[in-house]
C-alpha cells in the first residue's frame, strides 16, 4: 500500500466523458489499496476564457480579482470528479486551496507556495476517503485571499501536495504518454524516455519543453519527489508507466546528451557600434532588469578598430517592444550607433547531466549546424546545456541534426 | 450619506457590457456620498450549466460537491464587477461568502442563513472601499464546506447582509421595473406598484409571483429592511424609484387587494367514494408529508348517502406522479373506488391586507368566475389572500376578471 497524488491537466478534464475517465483511473489506485490524492486543472479552455473576461472588464486587472475569478475554474473540476467517483462507489470529497489551506505568498497570479498542511487529507485517507484537490491556487493567510500559482500551476501544487503528505509517488496524466528526446511532431523518431533526471528535467522545461511547470520540478528535485510523466489517454486498465524524473544516481545508463528542447519564444535585439568603454553593459542592462525583463543569451563582439563593439542579447518574444522602447530611451546615454531587432529567431538547446564529463559535446554541434549551413547568431552553454540561437525557419533541421548527431534517434 | 445593499441578478450580469453598466449604477451611489454593499449573482446560464454538470457526472450528486461546484458562478461574477468597478475608478474588492464570513446551516443546496459577520465589510467602508460579495453562497463553520441558499438565493443574501451592516435600504436589481398587480404579459393593464407591505410580498412570491424568492422577503419583514425592487435596465443615470417593499403602516392608501398571482406549478389528485371513517385524512396525509410531498389545497364532499366522500388535494407537480405512487400504494388501507389527476390546472390567487377588514372579497370572485364559465375545482383562504384552483386554460381569463373586478385596471 501506497500513497500517491495524481494530477489531470486540462485536457484530461475537459468534459464530463473525460472526468469520468479519469474516475476510472483513480479507482484502479484505490483498488490497489492506495491513499489517493487527486489534483485537478479547470477544464480545458475554461482559465483562458476566465482570463479573457478579466481583460475585457479592465486592461490593468487587480491581479486579487484576476485569482478570485480565474481559481473557479478548478473549484468546479474538483467538484466534478469528487461526484463522478462517487458514482462508481468510490468515497472522495473535493478540497478547494483555501480548506486545506495552501499557504502562498501574495505575489497573485504567480504566487509561491509557503506551506501545506496535509493533515486534513491524510485523516481523509484514514476514512478511505480520496481527496479531490482544485490545483493552481491557494491563499494568502494575512489577507484571506484567494492567490493562483501561475499557468501550469496545477503541476507545482501537485508535486508540493506529494512532499507535504510524503507520498510514495506523485503521477502527472497529461495528453502526452511522457518526456521525449524531442517533440515528435517534429522528430518522428524521438523517442519516450524512461527516466530524465531532475536537473534535466528543470533545463528542458526552463528551454521550452512545456510537459511540466519549471516551478513543478524545481519543487519535486528539492522534495525528492518520485514523479511520473504520463497519459490519461491511456486505457485506464492497463496504463504505461509513461517518464519517471528521478535522481541522478537512479538512472543507470546516462546518455550524454538526453533531449533536444526548442523555445520560439526568444527575440533578438542588437546595438550597432556601441562605444566600448566601462559600464556601457550596465547601462543596457540595469534599466531592462528595473522592468522586470529577462534577459538571456548576450554577447559582445568588438570591432576591428577596437573603439566600438556590436551587443546582441534576447529577450522573451512577449516583451521584445518594451525592451525596444526602453533601449532606444537610452540612445544618449549609451551611444550606439543603430538598434536591430529580430522575432524570427528560435533557441535550440540540447541537455543532458552526462555533459558534465564529456568536453566537446556543444562544439560537435557547431560543426554539425555549419554542416548543413545553419548561421549560429549566440550562444550560451552551462554544465549540464547548451544552446544556440537561429533563425526560425531552420528550426525543424536543426533539431532534427542534434537529435541525429547525439543518437536520440536510435531505439 | 447612507448605507446601502445593491443586489443584481443574473440578467444583470449577463455579460462584460451588462457587468459594466451595472458599475455604472454603482458609481452613482458611490458619488451620491453612500456606503455600498453589492451582491451579485452568477451570469445568467451559468448556474444552470453548472447544475447540468453535476447531473451528468450522477443523478444522485453529493450535494456538498453541487455546491463547491454552483457557488464558482457568483465566485466569478463578484471579481468581475470588482475589476470593472476599479476600471472607472471605484475602490472596490470582491468578497466570498465563506470569506465575509456568511454562516449557515448544513443543508446543502438549500441552506439557511444563521450569522453574518459585517465587521469586515464596515471596515471595508471605512476604506472607502465597495463590497462585491458574491450571493447565493455562504460557509458550514463546523464543516468549513461551501454552501448555496438555493435557487434566488442572492436575494436572500441580499437583504440578510442589508440586516447585518444595518443598512438603510436594500435595492433589488431585476430585469423588471417592480412588483405589478400582476403579470403585465397576460394583463396589459397591470400597473407598477410603488408600495407593497412585506406579508403582500410574501404571499405573492410564495403563489407565484417570481420577483423575490419567498425567504428573502421573510428575512426582510423579520429585520425591517426596506427593500426596493427595481430594474437594473433604467438609465444608470436617471434610475427609476421601482417598487418598496415595506411595514403595513407605511402604505397610506391601502387597496382590498393588492395583485393577482397565479402558479402553473400545480397538479390535482382526486381519491373518489373514499369510505367517510374517522382517520381516512391522516391515513392519506401522513405518508405524503414522509414523503416530503407538500400538500396546499384540500377539498373532502360527502356524498348523498353520506357513506362515501371524494377527496380532492393538490400538490406541487413536480411531486405529481411521487404522489400518485403512494397513494396507489395505500389503496387497500383506505378503500377508494378510483384515483383521478390532473396537471393541466392553476392556482389564481388575489392578496391584500385590506381583506383583514373588509368582508366578502372572495365571495365577489367566485361569483365573478361563474358570470365567465369558470369552474372552480378548489378554493383556499387565508386572513390575506384567497386561492382557487380552475383549469389551466381559462388562466388568462380568471386573471383579467380578477385584476378588474378589484379595481387593479384604473390608473
């Protein structure tokens, strides 16, 4: 006997046929003899419809409203499911974030959860009773506001219910059967991984692979949380086991290199001849952090002259006209000769923990790239990731090359 | 400066522009120097979507899950008006039932409100801020589960938040400029009343008029609370007073009667040659009651040998066939030659606190009737009102006779 949390995503729950699909999949768990923890998004469409509302009431939202109006949409799916399993004989009661409580910080719309108390559900589960979690939010315990954790919120909700109830595992059913090398819609060949490392795990959802929230996994490598990536599309009966993302020491044949992930939310912003003296990158860079702008991959390169230097960095594709506007603000400051900018740019980034012991991985992907003619316009690497920027129409070739390259492609 | 509760109803919310115009009403009472408590409903559908779910996903639905699931509608509407209110620059936030908090009894579905605290409200006023609470919805404490008051509900919630923050007055936003002398889609004639005393109002939302749901004016005439009933279509800014709903002795120039209300949601059983024997009603009466089955109109006619009588009652319709089933069960106990019914009848009924002083109001009906060839099946009276139960399709006609032998046509 074990005790698991289980988390269906929106598509998983998107209508009545499917939450009563996913009723079968919990009770095959109870019939097992587990404790079950449930954890459930809104319906499919219902958070951008909620969402859309709250935009059209007012551009510039109150965010506590925003979490008020947005966190129904799991308020309804928890009820849906606690009814549809008692209709096959099962015991369950639904829980809203505020009940249990979830504690968060008031940062609402992307609030982090402080602390969980799980004594509630396990006396539910000392009444054989499944708990039906509404996923994505929580409170703010000063103010007794209702606060949502951000989109894919529900993952990071899911992962910290398992480590505040020590469950023995926590299963993410999602409409993909796991983590792949790459997206097969692009690599027919990619392949479904058995196990991903956390730090893995983290890089390719920071890089663009949008199986888990990056928050979900950074929770579930600090917690140790045993977590699976897999289908709720499958037959309830008879399940795959779908990814497990687990510890380093677990995975016993690392490859070097284990998934290819691709972001096209990236911009480019360069300034021409800029005067190469001191603080000239804190004066770029300092305003765009005040606005709360990311910024990624930079580089610098200096002239022939040696007098000037050409910066290019990115930022992410959504904030690509603010950070227009504010560096060409700085125009006198800094002293540049031009502004260019690029949306049509994609990042490929090939990750894998066996990196750390092989020199030369992301220079063996350089040739490659050049190889087949593809321009490399930066590049940033770290222990266990590299990544290179290009332009999107070479997306589909460039991953298909490193997925190649690192043998993703074989069985 | 005053204090006041405003309440809308689902039509009023319908949509964003709907949403938008209410604030607007808002503003006006905000401007006017008022402290201003509001209550919303869910967008009209959206309750009956919600209760369509939960049909789906069990006939037998837990109701303490209907409710998490029904009270996200309102949830919804309050962090909307919220927003919209802000958008034209109204201090305002949203409040939840469980939040404020508004306590009630378990009976889910339909619970009873036992305690509201308004402290945080009038701090809220202090702030110079507006209440959005959402209606319809309150907390168990003991459980600390979510529940709803019921279909019109937020009428409820309404005028009990009105007696707990001790407000001047509570509005009742609807889609209709007041309460008429009756229902202007079948008498042209029916005129806005500008006052009805709270046990007028209560017998006409309990026979049928659908303006007010029947608890909400009881707790109103309990607390005083002088409630408005007027339309949430009016020019926000150049409203209509619409209808007050107050004491007895605030009405100067009393009419005999006050409004015709008539109820379609009435089915009639017949038990013929039933054995005339001390007990025969209790035997019939009893198991019905068990049964929850709501008996109104009883009418017993001993027959010419005085051996046998024939009963005749009524009972909700949608309780019609439960009824018929038991009381085909009881048929070897009580001894009845055979069992007719009927749903193709209605309820008329004439209200008026001026009957208490004024004799033969109803006999003038039921000779009026007759003049028309309309058979009256059954007839009840009580200190203020008087119904008789007539075939469905004389309804139109038994209601203008009515509306004009009482003087309710003239100007």
């Amino acid at each position: 006997m074990a005790r698991l949390v289980m988390k269906f995503g929106g598509t998983s729950v998107a209508n009545l046929d499917r939450i009563r699909n996913v009723a079968q999949h919990v009770k095959r768990e109870v019939e097992a003899g587990h404790d079950v923890a449930v954890v459930v998004s809104a319906m499919s469409g219902k958070t951008n419809e909620l969402v859309a509302w709250c935009t059209d009431a007012s551009k510039l939202y109150d965010k506590r409203e925003y979490d008020a109006v947005v966190a129904s949409g799991e308020q309804v799916t928890s009820g849906l499911l606690a009814i549809a399993l008692q209709e096959i004989g099962i015991s369950a009661r639904s829980w809203q974030g505020w009940q249990i409580p979830i504690r968060t910080s008031d940062a609402h719309g992307s609030a982090r959860i402080e602390s969980i108390d799980g004594s509630s559900l396990v006396n539910g589960f000392n009444r054989k009773e499944v708990a039906v979690i509404a996923g994505f939010q929580g409170i703010h315990a000063e103010s007794g506001r209702l606060t949502t954790l951000g989109r894919g919120g529900s993952d990071t909700s899911a992962v910290a219910i398992a480590a505040a109830i020590e469950a023995d595992r926590c299963d993410i059913y999602t409409d993909v059967d796991g983590v792949y090398t790459t997206d097969p819609r692009i690599v027919p060949k990619a392949r479904r991984l058995d196990r991903v490392a956390f730090e893995e795990m983290l890089e390719m959802a920071s890089l663009g692979a949008k199986v888990l929230q990056v928050r979900s996994v950074e929770v579930a490598m600090v917690h140790k949380v045993k977590t699976f990536v897999r289908s709720s599309f499958d037959d309830p009966a008879n399940p795959q086991p779908g990814t497990l993302i687990c510890d380093e020491e677990d995975i016993v044949e690392q490859q070097v290199v284990t998934g290819i992930a691709f972001s096209k939310d990236e911009a480019q912003l360069t300034l021409r001849s800029v005067a190469d003296k001191p603080g000239v990158a804190a004066a770029i860079f300092v305003p765009l952090a005040d606005a709360n702008i990311n910024v990624d991959m930079i580089i610098q390169v200096v002239s022939n002259d040696k007098k000037s230097t050409d910066i290019t960095f990115t930022v992410p594709a959504a904030d690509f006209e603010r950070a227009k506007v504010i560096i060409e603000g700085l125009r006198g400051d800094i002293g540049y000769e031009s502004l260019q900018g690029a949306t049509d740019v994609v990042k490929i980034s090939a990750i894998g923990i066996g990196m750390r012991s092989h020199a030369g991985v992301a220079a063996r992907a350089f040739k490659a790239l050049a190889d087949k003619g593809v321009n490399i316009r930066a590049i940033t690497t770290s222990e266990i990731k590299f990544s290179v920027l290009i332009d999107a129409e070479y997306t589909e070739l460039a991953v298909r090359t490193l997925h190649t390259l690192y043998g993703l492609d074989k069985p």
